[in-house]
C-alpha cells in the first residue's frame, strides 16, 4: 500500500524545515538561505507564522548570529576608541557611562502652589512616556 500523499508532503516539508534551519545557522541572510534551500520567503514567512516550532529554532539560529555580530562590532568599537577615535569615544561614553548619556530636563515655573488634578495627569503622562523610552 502506498503512503499518503498528504503524509508525504508533511514529510517532505519537514525535511525543508530543517534544511532552512540548517542554512539559517551557516547563513543568517533569510533571503540566501532561501535561495540555497529552494524555499520562497513567501514560504518561509508562512512556516514562521504557522509553526511554532519552526519559527522558534528559525529565531535562535538568527540569534546566535546577532550575538556574533554585536561581539564582532563591539570589539571593533574597542579598538577604535584604544586607537584615540574621538567619535566612537563619545559613543561609548554616552552609550555606556551615566555622566555622559543623553538627558531630558524639564524646566517649568510654576505661580501657584498646587498642580490642577488635570494638570497632574498630563506630568504622569509624560513621565510614563519618559520611562517607557529610556
């Protein structure tokens, strides 16, 4: 007896999959790998919103890239600000270092003692909205 045509293609499909997976860890580049697996994105985009499992192995194969990459530019930021590169100083200094980072101050005068309870719910607005960005 025969397999199912549907069994074979579910197969077939898996067999896919982790090929993507596979290329996605040698090439982080949805689009190379697709064209050295022979998958479209429209497919794989279609096996990331409907497989769960697909799409998780999909994200840490294109994570450990990230990481790479983060540890790879990092290091050259290093370097840069080792060889006196005055830019990616400012950089790490703002980027890294609490004296130098980037501030909002908020001057206002206020003649009255007390804040309306409209004009309090306006300040927590934008002091959520503050929190939330920094």
């Amino acid at each position: 007896m025969a397999p199912k045509k549907s069994s074979i293609v579910a197969w077939r499909q898996k067999q896919e999959k982790f090929l993507m997976i596979e290329q996605l860890e040698k090439t982080p580049i949805v689009q190379i790998a697709c064209e050295k697996t022979g998958i479209s994105r429209a497919t794989y985009y279609r096996w990331l919103k409907d497989d769960k499992e697909f799409c998780k192995h999909s994200r840490e194969a294109l994570q450990k890239w990230i990481s790479i990459m983060n540890d790879l530019a990092e290091s050259q930021l290093l370097r840069s600000v080792k060889d006196g590169n005055l830019t990616w100083i400012i950089f790490w200094l703002k980027s890294r270092h609490s004296s130098y980072g980037s501030r909002i101050e908020i001057t206002a005068w206020v003649e009255r003692g007390e804040l309306t309870s409209e004009e309090k719910k306006i300040v927590q607005s934008v002091l959520k909205k503050y929190k939330k960005l920094s």
